[in-house]
C-alpha cells in the first residue's frame, strides 16, 4: 500500500509540473502563429488521445492524418517527462523532414529571434510562476508561525551534538555569525545556510556568553542523520497507543502527555524514546497527565523491540510568534521565499557539491527519491505538499534555463547566436548537439536512477 501512495504522488507531482512547463511553450507558441502538432504527457509511444480531426484514439497516431493547425493532445508510454511539438523546430522528436523544405509562416523557423525565445522560455516561466502562486498563496494563508525559543531542550545521544560542548538549556544566540531568533532559524542554519561545513555556536549559558566550535569532521554527514539538538519547552504528547503493548496495559490514552519515566522529569518525546531503549526488559514507573490530573503505572519495555507501544509526538508549550500578511505584503515575502529556497540554496548547494563539502550522490535525487519525497510532504498535509511542489517547480526550471544542448537554455543560447550574428546555427549542427545533449542527459538520468536505487533504506 505504502509503494502504491508513493507513485501516486509522484504521478501528480510530475504530472502537475510537467503539464505546466510544457502549457508554456504550447500557448508561446498558438499565440505567436506557430503550430503546436503534439502535446504529450509522458514520452514514448502514444497509449491514446484526441484531435479535432479524427477524434478520441488508441496507440499510434496514421501517418495519414493531416491535422493542420490542430494538436494532438495524447498521454505517452513513460509518465516521466513531456513534450510540445512545435512545427519547424529541431528538438527531442528529431524530426528533420521539413529541413529540405521551404519554411512556412506557421513554422518556428520562420519566425522572429524574439518571438522563437519567448516560446523556448515560456515553460520555465510557467513553472518560476507556478512556484510564485503556490508561496504567494501559502504566505496569504497560513503567515507564520515561528517557535519563538532557541534554548536548547534535549540533545540526542549518539549524535554531532551529543559530542559537542553544547548543554541542554543553552540559549542560541547565533550560528556561523548569523543571529537566532526562533528554532526555525535554528534549524535553517543547520541545515540548509551552512550544510556541509563547520558550525560555530555563540550560546548563552546562565547568563555567560560561550563560543562554541565544530569542524566539518565533527558535525558529520547530516543529510542521512539529524544534528542532535531539539527545543525546550516541548512536551511528549501520545499520538496513538498499539494495542497490545505494554502502554495498552498501563490504560495510555491518546493525547495524554508524558511527564516523568524512572523518576526522571522528561521535558522532550527524544528524551523518552532515549530513557525507553536503555530500559528495556526492566519495569519502571512511567507518569503522565491527562486533563490536569497526575497518572502513573509500572511499564517494562519489550526487550525484543525496545518500546512500549506508543507513538509520540512534540507538543511545544512555548511562545509563539504569529506574523500574518495581506495581499500586497505576502507579494514581497512569496517573492523573497521562493529566490532564496528555490534559488540561491540551490545554485550554494550546487557550489558545495563542486567544492566537496556536500556528497554529490546525497544531493542529487532522481525519479525514485523525488517519488519518496512527493509521499512524505502529502503525509505532511496540503501546504506541505504544495511547498514541496513549489520548490521542484523551481528546481525545474533552473536546471531548464541552464545553457546545456537539448534544455530549453541550449535552445535559448542558440537564438541568442542567431540574434548576434544574423544567421541561424547550421541544422546539421543543431541535430549534433541535440543528440550529444539527450544522450549525456540520459546517461545522467540512469546514473541518478543507479543512485536512487542502491540508496535504498
């Protein structure tokens, strides 16, 4: 079931982004005179679609049919990519046989430079305004709502913090130089500002200022694991309870909240999870609340699984900073969170890979891990869902714009040759490199899917 969910969202994710790119270079392309022949989701051979000429149909489409200035809107084989047939144009379909002929006015060939670019970078823009949407609309709806406490509650064991010099209580005031102000902003500059490299803490620490450094060896690898600090002022508060556990036994409810385990009182879900595992086999007293009223049990751990059968979650008690925007200050906000998610960590992660600090076969995810990604925003709920759609979005079309043959910006770099010097690239030209750009694209795309795979956990 879990495998099902996860390709049906990675169908919709790709669905949604690829149907949005190539709308942008199907409507550049109708509102410039240019005849769009296909417009395919998918690529490979067609499985069914529908034209004005002959109507709904099955597989591949009679050399016979004449469509004019009509398109065949047809679903291909392989749901991993898109395309738009642009008459004139040499590109992913190889088609050369208009080469030999005359140009004609609905031909992209005929066309003006400035008109043949705008329909090349139409479905980047499509795909940069689907993102700008989906921040705006967040930004409008939920504002944000920031934990607004960067003390220290807990730190996991066995993890870069835990070996570190930092403490439970210590208050951050700020990380490689950049100031704190909530565990959002925490959390960013682990990991996401500074990924891959040293981190240095100033903490306040009972009131005395402390600087606390860790190397790029100490902090480790934290795309695969987590740094190891979690907030204060958090409470583990029980999700559900498996039955038949020891937890059932002790009359745990859904939504009572831990408070002590052996004596201990326990301020954080990882601190008990922690306390859980180092007991197993033995009976402790556990504590909790329930409605203001102060319960307890003895509970012995599996020792086969070293739990008690209940899932937590962190119900953080603390202050929270609610910023909320109207419909012109979420424009600047939207804008700022989709250049510097979307953009500007994209092309520094890109730097941190060239440079070593970030492992590229960690950073770069193909078909398999944008599918695993795609389930877990959904079980995150709408808005993370679509956060995590906005940024792919982006992602796509910055990789689009890049000026490599057979993406949209080796097309673009092509009629940017054209416009300076007046004469378009040789066709025999354009055939080579968009055979070396597809096939160094493919290549690429099975090393990522290689990648994918042996990444399997």
């Amino acid at each position: 079931m879990e495998l099902i969910s996860t390709i049906f969202y990675f169908l919709i994710v790709i669905g949604i982004l690829v149907f949005i790119h190539e709308f942008g270079h199907f409507i550049a392309a109708r509102l410039t005179g240019m005849r769009a022949e296909v417009f395919a989701l998918g690529i490979g051979n067609r499985l069914f679609g529908y034209n004005k000429v002959n109507g709904f149909t099955f597989g591949k489409l009679s050399e016979e049919v004449e469509l004019g200035d009509n398109t065949d809107y047809r679903i291909c084989a392989f749901p991993i990519g898109g395309y738009v047939k642009v008459a004139g144009m040499i590109d992913e379909s190889m088609d050369k046989n208009f080469i030999e002929k005359e140009p004609m006015p609905y031909e992209y060939r005929a066309k003006p430079v400035w008109q043949r670019m705008i329909v090349i970078t139409a479905g980047v823009i499509m795909n940069f305004l689907l993102a700008f949407l989906i921040f705006y609309a967040l930004t409008l709806i939920k504002g944000k709502n920031l934990t607004a406490t960067t003390t220290i509650g807990y730190i996991s064991k066995n993890t870069a913090a835990a070996s570190s010099d930092l403490k439970p209580g210590d208050k951050i005031l700020s990380i490689n130089n950049s100031s704190v102000n909530s565990w959002e902003d925490v959390q960013a500059q682990i990991y996401f500002e500074n990924l891959g490299e040293g981190l240095t803490f100033a903490v306040d620490r009972n009131g005395e200022k402390k600087v606390i450094d860790l190397s790029k060896s100490q902090v480790g690898d934290l795309t695969e694991r987590n740094f190891g600090i979690l907030p204060g002022e958090t409470l583990p508060e029980i999700n559900d309870v498996v039955s038949g556990k020891p937890a059932e036994s002790c009359g745990l409810r859904k939504g009572d909240i831990i408070t002590a385990f052996d004596g201990r009182t326990i301020t954080n879900p990882q601190q008990l999870t922690d306390l859980i595992r180092e007991n197993a086999g033995q009976t402790k007293e556990l504590a909790w609340k329930r409605d203001g009223v102060d319960m307890n049990c003895s509970v012995t751990p599996s020792s086969a699984d070293s739990t008690i059968g209940i899932m937590l979650s962190a119900k953080y008690v603390g202050k929270v900073e609610e910023i909320r925007y109207n419909a012109i200050t979420a424009i600047p906000k939207a804008g700022y969170d989709m250049y510097h998610f979307g953009i500007e960590l994209f092309f520094k992660t890109i730097g941190k890979i060239i440079s070593g600090d970030v492992p590229f076969k960690k950073a770069i995810g193909g078909p398999v891990k944008i599918a695993q990604a795609s389930a877990q925003s959904a079980e995150g709920g709408i808005y993370s869902f679509l956060g995590f759609l906005a940024l792919l979005s982006i992602s796509l079309a910055v990789i689009n714009i890049l000026p490599f043959p057979a993406l949209d910006g080796g097309h673009f770099m092509l009629l940017l040759y054209e416009g300076i010097v007046r004469k378009p690239v040789p066709y025999k030209v354009q055939i080579i490199l968009q055979n070396v750009g597809f096939a160094l694209l493919i290549a690429f795309m099975i090393f990522v899917l290689y990648n994918d795979i042996i990444s399997i956990k």
